[in-house]
C-alpha cells in the first residue's frame, strides 16, 4: 500500500508516466479515428480497436515503473524496505489506478470520435473493469521481468501479447455484446475474465519472488 | 545406433504407407493425407513446451543450470515442430478449401503457441547473464503456460461468432478408417521417437557447448 | 495419379536427406564427447 501511495505522491509531482501515457493513448485514439472512422465502424470493430488501443497504450506508459526504480538507483532500496509481495501489491495498484484513470478519459473520447453508442452501460463498465484488471496484472509483472533486459519497449509488447490474448478476445467479445445491447454471453465473459485476473494475480504473487530478487 | 536406424526406416516406412497404403480421405480427398504430418506435429509443439514448462518450474525450484537448458533445448525443438504444424497446416487449408488463413480455432491457437516461443526466445536473448536468463525466461514460460487453458475455451467460441459464415472445419469429424488410423498412430509415434532424438541430440551438444565455455573462462 | 506419387517422392527424399544430415549431427557430436572423456 505505502508503495503505491509513493508511487503516486511521486507521480502527481511530475505526471510524467501519466501523461506520457495520456498523449499516446490520446494520439492512437485520434489516429485511429481518423482513418476508421470515415468507414463508420459497427460496434463490433469498434470494441477490438478500443482494447487495441488499451493493449498498446499499456505497452507503452507501463514498463517504466520498474525501469524507473533500476534507473534512479532506488531498486535496492526498495528490496531492503519491503517484502517482494507488497511490491509487486504495490506497483499493481499503482498501475492499475493508472489505467483506470486513463479510460477515464480514453472512453468518452471512443465514444465520442468513433460514434459509438453504447447501449448495456452497466455491463459494459463491468467488462471494462475486469479487463483493465487483468491489463494492469499482466503488465506489472512483466514490467518486473523486461525491467532486467535490454530493449525494453519492444520486449514488452511482444511478451504480453500472447499471454494477454484470452484478455483481449474476450474483453472484444463482451465489450461489443455491450455496445450492441445484447446480453449474450457477457456473464460467461465476465467470470472468465475474473478467473483469468485471479489467475494471473496469484501466479505473480507466487513467481514474483523469483523476479524481483537478483 | 540401431535404434535410429530404425527409426529413420519407421518414419520412411509412414511416409510411403500415407500415400500408397492409406486411401485417400473420405471427404478431404488426397489432400487429408497431409494430416499423418501436420497433427503430430502439432502435438509434439505441445509436447515440448510442456516439458519446458516442467523444466522451467524445476530450474526455479533447484537452480540447476541443467534444468534451464533442458527448457531452452525443449523450447526450440518446439519451436521448429510448431512452425511445422502451423505451415502444413496452411498447406493444407489451401489445399482443402482455398484459404492459407481462416481462423479456424486451431490454426489460432497453434499460431498462439508459436507467439509465445517466439516471445520466449525473445527474452532471452535480450538478458545476458545466464542465471537471470534462466530464471525470467522460466517464470515466464510458465506464465505463458497459464494462460493457455483459457484459449481452449476461448477460441472456438468467439471465432465462431466471429465469423459465423465461416466454414467450420472440424478436423476431427470425419472418420479415420482402420488403415489411415494405423498410419496415424504409427505416424505420431515416429515423431515421438523423431523428438526424443533431437532432444537427445541437441542436449548434448548444448552440453558441450557449456563446458567449452566455462572452461574457456577458467583457462583466462 | 502421378502427382501423388511425386509428392511422395519429393517426402520422402526429404526426409531421408534429413535423416542423414541428423545422423551425421548425431556422429560429430560423439566425436566430440569421446575427445572430452580424453
């Protein structure tokens, strides 16, 4: 928890992260609705760019958040002071605020550029939830591997991408069940994104030891 | 020795048999021949990475270096026969219906399968130490290990709605005849024999490898 | 007819060639064990 919250007492100083993270989601969103959005995408495409969008605008604003603790020298510090678990508790929550604020601002601007309507709100708030869940654990922990390697954003982006596919297909389906206004299959969608979210949590709860310590 | 004599005459033996002995597919024409390769191909890919996944949890439980080149060693071989299956397969997907692509659920997941090797191998040729090498490459590939139960259930439900004109190719729905089950089986068994020798092979050429170095280092 | 034949052909030298080439690997690599051990 304290590591969170100094995590984002540092944060709100500089905004950096967040608003580099910002910008490029921002600037995807905005390009994207500028070629797609002349073709009027049904809500179905739609849902699979708003998650692309999320994917990569991750891929890009999260790996810091440990390369920053390897750069500044506070790595060690932070093996010393707390125990691997609350780290990892810690920077998860960091990130996952980070996403959460981020959709915050992201998902009006999808609903506004690329003329979407959505029509199970509640659900589709669920879907987005679970998901930026889901997003944010499998970021944090490979953030914690790529932060020990070399050509960090490329690596990202292609480690997370096979393990986060079962997130994404589902997050597409559900999220365009609920633009569409049709119940189905959003229940079965949502609990397996929960038990994907659990899995992954507690797997890096488990492994994260091994990551973290050198 | 005589055992790869044998094997290299078992496999020869499949190979002819799955043109001349088998009749052609019922349903799939001659073109379903090419599934004695591509299946157990594709099933060895699994294979392997199990054995690596297996490899990777004991490296992390034992640190024994040895562990984590049985993974590396596991990892590639399955590589090699995963590219095997996804390109037979699309051979065969051309060949039987007109498309080298069509998203069919397993054509999905094996591509899936490949991603994940190839993010493997990514990583660790991006770490230069060896023990950290060893131990990210294996947390992650049992991460990505963990992810692969969801596909299953996953995949052949939303491509499906996906693309709900898609043809849906059910591999499995027609019948085997006696005799193509035969060439199968003997077929998957050769492959089996056919992995455990590259295993075999390249284990111990890695072996030596390792040894060459560490002996280069020591003799600095 | 004769289509499938050649690609059976074509298979099978394939694979014998292979078979070759690993057993030749499998050869050069005892080589080199035996030359450890001494």
């Amino acid at each position: 928890m304290a590591v969170c919250r100094k995590d984002l007492r540092v944060e709100f100083r500089t905004r950096y992260a967040y608003s580099a993270l910002l910008m490029f989601a921002v600037t995807v969103m905005v390009t994207v609705s500028f070629t797609v959005g002349g073709f009027l995408p049904d809500s179905g495409v739609a849902a699979a760019l708003l998650w692309i969008i999320l994917f990569f605008s991750a891929m890009a604003g999260l790996p810091r958040i440990f390369a920053q603790e390897e750069e500044k020298g506070t790595a060690a510090a932070l093996r010393m002071a707390a125990a691997p678990e609350t780290v990892l508790m810690g920077k998860y929550m960091y990130n996952a605020v980070l996403l959460f604020s981020l959709a915050v601002l992201l998902v009006p601007l999808f609903f506004v550029l690329l003329n979407q309507s959505v029509l199970l709100p509640g659900l589709f708030l669920a879907v987005l939830l679970l998901g930026l869940l889901g997003l944010a654990a499998v970021s944090t922990v490979l953030a914690a591997i790529v932060a020990k390697a070399e050509a960090k954003g490329l690596l990202m982006a292609v480690l997370s991408f096979p393990v986060l596919l079962p997130l994404l297909l589902t997050a597409v389906k559900a999220t365009h069940n609920c633009l569409a206004g049709s119940r189905e299959g959003v229940a079965a969608s949502m609990l397996l994104l929960f038990c994907y979210d659990g899995v992954i949590l507690a797997a890096s709860f488990l492994l994260f030891a091994y990551i973290w310590d050198d | 020795m005589a055992a790869k004599i044998i094997l290299g005459i078992w496999l020869a033996a499949v190979i002819i048999a799955s043109f001349v002995y088998m009749s052609s597919t019922q349903g799939l024409g001659e073109t379903g021949r090419i599934i004695i390769y591509h299946v157990p191909a594709a099933w060895i890919a699994v294979l392997a990475y199990l054995m690596a996944t297996v490899n990777s949890l004991g490296y992390l439980r034992r640190h024994a270096i040895r562990l984590d080149r049985k993974a590396k060693v596991s990892a590639e071989l399955g590589t090699v026969f995963c590219l095997l299956a996804t390109v037979t397969g699309a051979i065969w997907s051309k060949a039987a219906w007109g498309l080298y692509w069509n998203w069919d659920p397993r054509q999905t997941s094996i591509v899936v399968l490949l991603l994940v090797y190839g993010a493997y191998f990514a990583l660790r040729s991006s770490i230069a130490d060896e023990d950290r090498r060893a131990r990210l490459s294996a947390v992650y590939a049992i991460f990505a290990f963990l992810t692969v139960p969801f596909l299953v259930f996953i995949v052949p439900r939303v491509y499906f709605s996906l693309h709900p004109d898609l043809i849906n190719i059910k591999e499995r729905s027609f019948a085997m005849d006696r005799k193509m089950l035969v060439v199968f089986f003997s077929s998957l068994l050769g492959f089996t024999g056919l992995y455990a020798w590259l295993y075999n092979i390249r284990l111990r050429l890695e072996k030596l490898l390792h040894r060459a170095e560490t002996r280069g280092e020591k003799h600095r | 007819m004769t289509d499938l034949y050649f690609v059976l052909a074509a298979t099978l030298a394939t694979w014998l060639g292979l078979f070759l080439y690993i057993l030749r690997v499998d050869l050069k690599i005892r080589e080199a064990e035996r030359r450890e051990k001494i």
